[in-house]
C-alpha cells in the first residue's frame, strides 16, 4: 500500500523529495518494499530515512552517500540498480560518511599514479569495504552508465562492488566505462542466469569470452552496441565469435546481438531445379539464415541495428526477435530496449513510420510502450517529441477510420493510459474534436460511447477556462444534451448518463458561455426530466446540482433560474440525504446566490424568500461539520464573496459553514488555498462582527485550523511543539464545545425566535436595505474526478 502510495504522489505532486521521504522514516507506521529515485529530488540528507525500511527493491542515481544506505539495507535488499555516476568528488562531502579525511578523490589520485606499479585494487586497501555491497541477499544488480576516471580505477572498483555478491543471479554493466578484458571476477559468480554487457566497447572477443566461460549456467546474454549514428559495431571474423559464444554457454536461451556484425551474412540462397525438392533439399532451405546458430533455437535473438539486414532474413532460429523489418519486431524493440537509449530512439522512430505508413497491429501495446519509454526519458527532448508524434497520429487514424468500432474501441482504450489532459495538451483541440465526431456517431456497440464520454470528461477537467470555452464551442454542450435527450427517452440511467451530467458540471465551471448554450439549448428542462425519472439517483443528482451551482454564480443568468418552478425545486432538495450532505449542500449553494441578489431580486410570491432562508438555516444546522466531501475546489474566491454578505446571515452562514468543513476534512489542501486568497481576512471580520453566534464560532473554528495549520508546517526544530500545540488546541475546542452545548441548548430557542424576528423587521424594511452589490458568487468552483 505504501508503495502505491509513493507511486501516486510522484504522479501527481512530482518527483519525490526529502519531504516525502520523511513520511516513510518510520517502518513501524509505514513500510516500503520498493522504490525508485533516479528522477527524484531526494538529497544525501532525504535518503537517510530510508535506511530503518525493509525495501527488497532500490533504484537511484550512484552517489557517494548511498554506500551507508545500501549497507543499511543489506539484509533485505534483493534488486539494486545505480545509475549515472561521476568518479570525482569532492572530499569535503565525503567526511561524514565516515571516510579518510583524503577523500575518495584522494583514493582516486593515488589509483591512477600507482597504477603502473601495483595491482588495481592495492589501492583501495583502507577504504575498500566502504564500496563492497555487502548484500547477501542480493540476486539483481544493475549498474548502468556508471562513468568512471581511469581503467583501472573503473575495474577495481566494479571488482570490490561485486566480491561479496556469490548469490547474484541478474547482472547488467550496460554503458559502464570499463574495460572486460581486463574485468576477471565472474569466478565468484557463477550462479549468474543473466549478464549485460551492452554498449562496453570490446577488442579482444576471445579474452572477454574467457573472462565469462565460467558462467556454465547463463541463459541471457546481451551483447548489443548502440550509439548516435546507430552504425553496426564491425568484428572481425565474426561467424566464429558467435559459434563460441553458443558453445562457451550452452544453456543460453537469449541473446541480443543488436548494433553489430555478429549475425554474419547470410548464406546464398540454394536453388533446385528439379520439379519437386529431395530431402537433403529440403533440409537445407529450412537451415537457420543466422551462422553460427545452426542446431539452435532461442526464445529472443536481438537483431535491430544488426548488419547485412540480419532481422528481414527467413528461418531465423529464435522465437522472438527484435528488428524493424515488421510491426512485432518493432513491438518488441520498444519495451525490451527501455533501458537502451539509442536503441529505443531507433525502435520509436520505427514505430512512427508505421503509424505513418502501415498499420499497427496493437495500439494498446504501442502506446503502452510509448508511455514508458516517455516516462524513463523526462527529459530527454527527442524522445519526448518522438512520443508526442505518435499520440498525433494515433488522433489522426481515429479520425480516419471512424465507422470501424473495433478500431475506435482500441484506440480509446489506448488512450485511458494516458495521464489525461496533460499528456495530451499539444493537440487538445484535435482530440476534443474526435471525441464529439464519435459520440455522434451511431456505434452499435455502445462501449465506444461510454469510453468517449469517459475521455471527454477527463479532458474537460482541470483545464482553464480557455479551454473549457473552447470545448463548449465546439459543440460539447450540445452533444451531452443530445445524449442526456436519448438517455431520458429510453429510460436508462446508466454511467453515461451520470458522466454526460458530470462533463457539463466540469465544462461550465467559471465559463459563462457555456453555462448560457446550456440554458438556451433547453438543459433546465433536461435537468427536472431527470430529475422527476431519477430523483433516487445519488451520483445523478449531485452531478446536476454541480451544474446549478455553475450556472447561479453567474450573475446575468441567475434571473433564468428565479421561477416558481426552479426554486421549489432547489428548496425542497435542502431536505435530501442523497450522497451524504452533497445534494443538500448543493441546493443550499445556489439558494445563497439567488438570495445574493437582494429581496428585490426575488421576483416570485411563492415560495417566499423568508421560507427559504428558514429552511436554508434548518437545513445548515443538520450538516455534521465533519462530513467527508466529494467536491474540488480550485478556488475559494466566489465563497469569500459570500462570506463578506452581512445582509442576509443564512448566505453568510452557508459560506463560512463551507470554509470551516473543507479545512477541517482537508487541511493539507484548503488552508493554504484559503491563506493564498484573502479568506483570514474575511473570516477575522465575521468574527468581530454583529453576526450570529453560530456563524462567528464557525468561522473562529476555521481561523484555528488555519493556525494549527500554520504550526504543524513549521521547522523540523518546532514538530514536537506544534503536535502538542495541536492537540491542547483540539482539546480546548471540544472542551469549549462541551462547555457550550447547555448553554447553546438553552439559548437556542431565545436564538431562533430572535432571528426570526430579525428576519421579520428585515422582510418589512427590505426596500431601505442595501442590494448587497454585484457577485459573480459561486456554490461549486470545482468538478469531479470519476
């Protein structure tokens, strides 16, 4: 759970950072298993909080400072894998991790002056046990592009790594700067089952290949060489080297030879012509294209990149192969060379030209492949631009090949593995416009329609304004009014339905256009069809309420919604306990901004604007403060306003009841979006102001949290005081209530009476009242994730 955990928060907060890490520093409340910080933000001081976790999987950068970690996790670990590391470094950062005050650069000089000398590994006598990973259960160990200064430092140093490691059954040193002629320390490990070699220059083959005989037990061999120019490695006498590969490693079952000459040429085709093929014939047309493998067959042969065309070949032996001569060799190149820069380079821009010019026998897959490769690279600008390209085409197929349902069911499956919308911002119109085409379309699969809508949705989530406004021109509106029609006609409320309420929730949120096409296109006769077919819909009806509360924050449209019908509706909804408080609270929104307005707004005899606010005030005092929320708000602005209505106390009640809740249920989200907009301000100023009791314990409840808040994100220095801080501020509040509840039992009655009778003078004078001004006021600034 921990680990998923983990995985989320860096999907959606970013790379991980010291901060985060200091969440999991103790492995009685939260145990890790896994995790990678090779794209992370984590310094030497963050990863000390990993050293008391369990973790069986590390990956992240090389870095002097991770050795102490590494060796603190010895005897859990099972997979590790370094990346990227620079030899020299500066002393000073080393004497901490309780080095010679020399430093390793100090080692490191000395290695490359006695070289000539000593042994290589002479020179770590004093501080080689600081490198050895000390491991016993490690089987995984990924050393990838490791840079290190000097042959012989770079071998002694991998040797004194791997000496401890006799259990280690997966090897990889793929793009690391040593030498394997002079690298001679595979005797240890011969339980070995996979070795990665890849893209380590090699110019004696026959010393390599006797350095590596004595991994009897080898099933995987990588060998391939890639680079910028992707120009095959030429060996010499290369058929023979295969043949020794194949006989010093009989029980091998995978190998990559991509990015060289090691596949050979192929032999000349043999020609008969006689009328029908003897068996010696036979025999030979069926003999294996690749020299050096004949009498063998391998489950994967790498062959992208290779010379002579080695992957377009017939009879090659193996049951996958890697390559660019068809779509499935190109499948595969993408994921198996995830960790092969240019290679994957290479394999992605032969995805494109099939994207461009033939076609994709699995999107899903393609893209998958995609994603992670995008994912691996963050910054890797050809890839990323590579990736983006062939999400381009993928929109343009759809748009092509629209009437084929089984073509639009993969390619909208393909994309719900996107991280919607920003993965696809860069052609966000085009997709939009694919997406309605489609949902006008008549499929007689409906899947189709409900992965459409499901798109479109996310897409119009957590998008600006621009984007909203561009949705609805493009007719969104009216398409999910179309479908909601359809829907109403044959009696099915089903999750498109829902999701066609939920899109118009999210493209009208702070869009005035919108929330006008919704209203001309006839949406509030839709809205009380469903609402009479469906009213035990919970899911439904929070959704159209959503929509409401949209279209009463603005200001020229409000009038539209001040009919009898309308407000009957929105008031006798303020007793619903649909979806919790939701549909309620709804209801009670767009009451408050219809009151906003003034009494002289309120153009209806029945029912009459004091009912309402009676019922509004009846209905907030029901409301458990702790309600757990399915709402998002992205800003606090429209409340605030609402906040600031003295006027009328049951808006303002609504508003600061809406403050107080969020920030107690979410903290962590909405007191510092309260802080960013004004809201101590406001909230300071109801205090001290003439409103009701009730209204101003609200909001000095909210100011309380937003300083317990304040106190809990202080220094590391001040934790301690501010959990006690918060829990005698907790107690003292609950102990104030409990103090309060008799006397608020006893006041109550004298309370509401006196309200009502506010209420009444209020109602009398209401023509010397003050409009309370002009507001763009808001119930739901937010929308909805499904």
């Amino acid at each position: 759970m921990c680990d998923r955990m983990v995985d989320i928060l860096t999907e959606e907060h970013g790379p991980l950072t010291d901060d985060i890490l200091a969440m999991f520093s103790n492995s009685q409340a939260a145990q890790l298993s896994c995790i990678d910080l090779r794209h992370s933000d984590v310094t030497c001081e963050g990863l000390q909080a990993l050293r008391c976790q369990p973790l069986t999987e590390l990956s992240m950068h090389c870095q002097w400072s991770c050795f102490p970690v590494i060796k603190a996790l010895h005897r859990t670990l099972r997979s590790l894998r370094l990346d990227k590391m620079a030899a020299v470094v500066d002393p000073i950062h080393l004497r901490p991790l309780g080095l010679y005050d020399r430093g390793i650069s100090g080692v490191i000089s000395a290695g490359l002056e006695q070289s000539r000398e000593s042994s290589p590994i002479s020179v770590f006598d004093e501080d080689s046990q600081f490198f050895a990973l000390t491991c016993p259960n490690l089987r995984k160990l990924v050393l990838q592009d490791l840079k290190l200064v000097g042959s012989p430092l770079a071998e002694s140093f991998v040797k004194i790594m791997l000496s401890p490691l006799g259990r280690l059954t997966h090897l990889s040193l793929a793009g690391t700067s040593v030498q394997l002629e002079q690298l001679d320390c595979f005797g240890t490990l011969t339980g070995l089952v996979s070795l990665n070699i890849s893209n380590i220059p090699i110019s004696d083959f026959p010393t390599v290949l006797q350095n590596l005989s004595c991994l009897s037990n080898l099933r995987h061999l990588d060998l391939s060489q890639g680079d910028e120019d992707i120009i095959p490695v030429i060996y010499n006498d290369s058929d023979n080297y295969l043949k020794d590969i194949m006989s010093t490693f009989p029980a091998l079952v995978s190998l990559d030879l991509s990015g060289t000459n090691l596949a050979g040429f192929e032999s000349p085709d043999y020609v008969s012509h006689r009328m029908e093929a003897t068996k010696k014939e036979k025999k030979k047309e069926e003999r294996s294209s690749i020299p050096g493998l004949e009498g063998r067959h391998l489950e994967f042969l790498g062959l992208l990149g290779c010379a002579y065309a080695a992957c377009s070949r017939s009879n090659i032996p193996a049951s996958r192969v890697t390559g660019d001569a068809n779509a499935s060799q190109v499948l595969l190149a993408v994921h198996v060379y995830i960790d092969n820069h240019w290679l994957l380079i290479k394999s992605l821009n032969d995805l494109f030209n099939l994207f461009r010019f033939s076609t994709v026998p699995n999107h899903r897959i393609a893209l998958e492949a995609i994603l992670a490769a995008m994912k691996n690279y963050p910054a890797d600008s050809s890839i990323q631009i590579a990736g983006r390209a062939m999400i381009s085409l993928l929109i343009k197929a759809m748009r092509e090949h629209q009437p084929e349902q089984t073509m639009m069911r993969n390619a909208c499956l393909t994309l719900c593995h996107l991280n919607l919308p920003d993965a696809v911002m860069f052609c966000y119109e085009r997709l939009v416009d694919v997406l309605l085409s489609m949902l006008r379309h008549d499929y007689r699969d409906e899947f189709i329609h409900r992965l459409g809508i499901f798109l479109l949705n996310c897409l119009a989530c957590q998008v600006d304004g621009k984007e909203k406004e561009l949705v609805g021109n493009m007719g969104a509106v009216d398409t999910m009014l179309s479908i909601i029609e359809r829907k109403l006609k044959g009696g099915d409320c089903d999750d498109v339905l829902e999701v066609a309420w939920s899109t118009l929730w999210n493209v009208t949120d702070e869009t005035p256009s919108n929330c006008h096409k919704f209203m001309i296109k006839g949406g509030m006769e839709l809205f009380l069809q469903c609402l009479q077919k469906f009213n035990d819909k919970p899911e439904l009806l929070r959704n159209m309420m959503g929509l409401m509360g949209n279209i009463a924050e603005v200001d020229w449209l409000r009038p539209k919604l001040m009919c009898e019908e309308y407000v009957n509706v929105f008031s006798e909804l303020l007793e619903s306990t649909s979806d919790g408080i939701e549909v309620s609270y709804n209801a009670c929104g767009v009451l408050s901004h219809l009151c906003f307005d003034g009494p002289q707004a309120w153009m209806i005899p029945r029912p009459s604007r004091s009912e309402v606010l009676a019922r509004m005030e009846q209905a907030i005092n029901r409301w458990p403060i702790n309600s757990k929320r399915n709402i998002n708000y992205r800003s606090f602005e429209p409340i605030l306003r609402l906040v600031a209505y003295f006027e009328t106390p049951q808006v303002q009640h609504w508003a600061v009841w809406a403050l107080c809740n969020l920030t107690a249920v979410s903290p962590e989200k909405y007191c510092r979006l309260l802080e960013r907009e004004g809201g101590r301000e406001a909230l300071t100023r109801v205090v001290s102001s003439q409103s009701y009791r009730r209204i101003r314990e609200l909001a000095q409840r909210t100011l309380n949290q937003l300083d317990i808040k304040d106190l809990s994100c202080s220094s590391s220095s001040g934790q301690e005081e501010s959990s006690e801080h918060v829990a005698h501020a907790n107690e003292g509040m609950e102990a104030e209530e409990d103090e309060e509840v008799e006397e608020r039992m006893s006041e109550e009655e004298e309370e509401e009476e006196d309200g009502r009778e506010e209420e009444d003078d209020f109602l009398e004078d209401e023509d010397q009242r003050p409009d309370g001004g002009e507001l763009d006021g808001d119930l739901d600034n937010g929308f909805v994730i499904l």
